[in-house]
C-alpha cells in the first residue's frame, strides 16, 4: 500500500451547533447552517452504542486496545468506552483526533454521563474534554486517554491501533473525510487484524475502502439506519 499522504482540506465547522434532543433522550449538537448533527436524531446514545461500542469495542477479544477516534466531538463515543472498559476490566489506551475542539459549557449541556445512567463520570468526561492537546491522562488505572490537534490527513502513525471509531460528518457535508486517501492514512495506522467501525454504509465509502486494502463489511445498522460498516485490515 503506497504510503500516499492525503491533502489537507479547508473544512471549518459552523458556529451554530447547539444542543438537539434525539429519540431516546439524549441529546446531540445540530447545526441549520449545514443541516448536520454530531449524532442520529434516532438517539445519540443508541447510536453511539451499537456502532462503537457492540460492533467495535465488544468485537474485540484482545484484553488491551489501542483505540484511535476520528473526531471526539462531544465526547460521547470516548465516555462510553470508558464506562464499557471499567465493566470489562480492559486496558484501554485512547487516542482521539479533534481538529475543532468544542467549548466545555457545550459538553457540559449536553449531559451525556447522565444519559447514559453514570452521573459518577461526569468528572472523566470534563477532565478529557478540557484536556491540552497531546496531554496523557490516566483516567483510571486501566484507561489513558489523549487527544491531537492533528487531522486524520496529517496523521502519520503506522500499525498503531486495534480499533478505529471514524466518525467523521456525513460525506455530503465532509466528502473529504471519506476518501480513498484518508483511508490509506487509516489502513497505514491500524495493526494487522485491525477493525474500523463507523455508521455510514455508503457504496462509495465501501469502495474507498477497498482501494485502501480494507476488508469492508455490511452489519446492521443503529436505529433508524439499516446497515453500517465494519472494516478489517487483513
Ligand atoms: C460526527 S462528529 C463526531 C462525534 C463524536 N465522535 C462524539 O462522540 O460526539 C465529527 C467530528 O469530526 C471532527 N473533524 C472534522 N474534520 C476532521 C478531520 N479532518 N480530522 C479529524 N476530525 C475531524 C469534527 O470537528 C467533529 O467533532
């Protein structure tokens, strides 16, 4: 696989994102500008938590993750991981890219830990989001977590994660996210056996994949969305 490095895109996030309630009552960040959600109006937890946590995290057998995020956002996906790696006993090292890091006041609305029945995570889920950039925090002593500036296109690690929850927007609102050469930057990245999760389960986005050298697969999707797609580096 050519080590191809992908161009740099000029994507700037809106400043209308505010707090959107979802079917299950959590709540998720909108914004009308774009016509865009961090999360599925179906429910951000239940999303969140079938492609993330039941299709990537419980798929893996191994008691050590490397775990890589394309886009911390809210950090829901990273506080899930948390509350499911305590459960399990794993040991988790935690990598999120976050090239636009949210305010904690918006965080802070958005009351995840209590959405997912863990008020006692509160204190976890503020120490990650207003964490300095490249700064490594032991949450628990099976859990560290850091963050990067960097975007996925700039990110040069190689055979360094188990586990990739990409969770970029939409390709209609980030078409760049979802190329063949921002996964070359994700296939270089993973260990051999590696899984990538995300929500989309577009054809092209398959075929992307593909070209990359991933092992594509369709799965059922979270709620209101039929498929979704786990991928393999082989
Ligand atoms: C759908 S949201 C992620 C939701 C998040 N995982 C959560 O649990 O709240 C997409 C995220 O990707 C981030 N992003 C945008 N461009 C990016 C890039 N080039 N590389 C990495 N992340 C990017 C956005 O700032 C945004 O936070």
């Amino acid at each position: 696989m050519p080590a191809t490095t992908a161009p740099v895109p000029d994507f700037t996030p809106p400043t209308d994102f505010m707090p959107h309630p979802t079917a299950d009552g959590s709540r998720t960040l909108y914004s009308e500008t774009i016509g865009e959600h961090y999360h599925s109006f179906f429910g951000a937890v239940a999303e969140s938590e079938h492609v993330y946590i039941d299709k990537g995290f419980r798929s893996c057998v191994k008691p050590h993750l490397d775990i890589l995020e394309v886009g911390l956002g809210t950090g829901l996906n990273a506080l899930l991981t948390l509350a499911e790696a305590q459960q399990k006993g794993s040991i988790v090292n935690y990598m999120a890219l976050e090239p636009f890091p949210l305010e904690l006041d918006i965080v802070r609305a958005l009351q995840h830990p209590e959405a997912i029945g863990r008020p006692d995570l509160i204190e976890p889920l503020e120490a990650m989001m207003s964490a300095h950039m490249e700064q490594v925090l032991s949450l628990t002593p099976g859990f560290t977590f850091q963050k990067s500036a960097k975007r996925i296109q700039e990110m040069d690690a190689v055979k360094a994660f188990d586990l990739v929850y990409f969770d970029a927007f939409a390709p209609k609102v980030q078409p760049e996210m979802w190329t063949v050469e921002v996964f070359n930057v994700l296939h270089r990245a993973m260990k051999p056996g590696a899984l990538l999760v995300t929500y989309c389960a577009k054809g092209d986005v398959r075929r992307a994949m593909r070209d990359a050298g991933l092992v594509p697969e369709l799965v059922q999707g979270p709620p209101g969305k039929y498929k979704m797609l786990k991928a393999r580096r082989t």
